[in-house]
C-alpha cells in the first residue's frame, strides 16, 4: 500500500521510548512527556521534514489518526515540535 498524505500532513510511526537506569531499571514514561517519530511519508506542501527525519511529537496535542491495524499516524505539520539532526 502506497501512502500519500495530504497538504501539510506527514505520516509517522512512533518510536517507542526506552526510558531506563544505567543499572537496568525501566522507568515509566510521564503523561504530557514528549515523544518521537520517524516520518514513513509526506504531503505535498510540507516544507520542514523529510522522508525518515526522526520528530519530537507532542503526543497529547497532536490530532491523530490511526490506519487500521497498521501503528501509521497521520499528523499536522503543525504538531510537530522538532526534528532530530
């Protein structure tokens, strides 16, 4: 299946956040925490990432949707916090 976002909206897979010790203890992630995601597609109008930029999303302002069973988000340029260089 090919993915084409429209205007300013970028498809994503999240990348799931290992937060843990240097002793090995997993920590649980905060509400509110911003988490990242690797662009997999992007509409036409969008000018600030590239396909496989890895963002920083604010997950709890971000208007999302989710295809099917397939984990691919469909977000706002607008949403997008940063991008990871």
């Amino acid at each position: 299946m090919k993915l084409i976002p429209l205007k300013i909206k970028v498809a994503v897979v999240r990348i799931k956040n290992k937060l843990e010790t240097e002793s090995g203890i997993v920590l649980t992630r905060s509400t509110g925490e911003v988490d990242r995601a690797k662009v997999i597609a992007i509409g036409p109008d969008v000018t600030d990432v590239r396909y496989n930029d890895v963002l920083l999303i604010d997950w709890n302002k971000a208007s999302m949707t989710k295809i099917d069973d397939i984990p691919v988000y469909i977000i706002s340029q607008d949403d997008i916090v940063a991008v990871y260089e």
